[in-house]
C-alpha cells in the first residue's frame, strides 16, 4: 500500500526540489563561463516562483522567501541572460556572414556585451 502525500507535502517537496537546484546552479553563474547555468538558473527562478503563486498562501513559509525577492533576483539576471544570447547571436550567426574588416568592427560590441555580462 502506498502512503499518500498531501498537497502541502507535495509543494514543500516541490519548492525544495527548485531552491536546491538554485542552490546547485549559483556557483556556475558566479563563475559566469555557462550561459546554460544560468538560463537553468532563471528556468528555476520561474517555477519557484509559480509555486509560490499556486501554494505560498497555503504555507508557512520564511519571509525571505517572496516572490517580490524572486523576481527582482529574475530581473537582476535577465539583463545578464540578454547579453549572453545577443553576443551567442553575433557570433554565431551574424559575424561569420561579415568580411573580415567588418568583423574587426564588431570586436568593440562583443568586449562590451562580454564585459556587460561580468557587471550584471
């Protein structure tokens, strides 16, 4: 026979499952190498943040934990996650169609997006 959980076992489980996987994911984005750590790592910011829509009511929960606090981390790492898909962007699809001397051109605009990325 299986034990069932109830829905308030199930959410806890759920928001543990994400705040350790940001947990996890938060040294790699530090380190700033892994554009995919931190898409994983605002993915997780968004699920976290509809369970706290969907259950935070029903739960005591601490008060560090908010979706106010949520989305200003989210906002926080958006303009970081900008930067990494235009410059995957430009080097990828848009720099190899150029002439070399065009591509020396762009070098500025990469060192920037490159250097936005680290401040963010």
């Amino acid at each position: 026979m299986t034990a069932s959980v109830s829905t308030g076992e199930q959410a806890q489980q759920l928001i543990a499952h994400q705040l350790s996987r940001l947990k996890s994911l938060r040294p790699e984005v530090l380190v700033g190498d892994d554009p995919e750590a931190l898409h994983q790592f605002r993915v997780s910011l968004r699920r976290l943040r509809s369970l706290l829509s969907q259950f935070g009511p029903a739960l005591d929960l601490p008060p560090r934990l908010n979706r106010s606090r949520i989305a200003k981390l989210a906002r926080a790492t958006g303009s970081c996650r900008d930067a990494d898909v235009l410059r995957e962007h430009l080097e990828q699809r848009l720099l190899p169609r150029l002439e070399t001397n065009e591509r020396k051109a762009c070098a500025p605009v990469l060192r920037q997006l490159k250097g936005q990325r680290c401040l963010t």
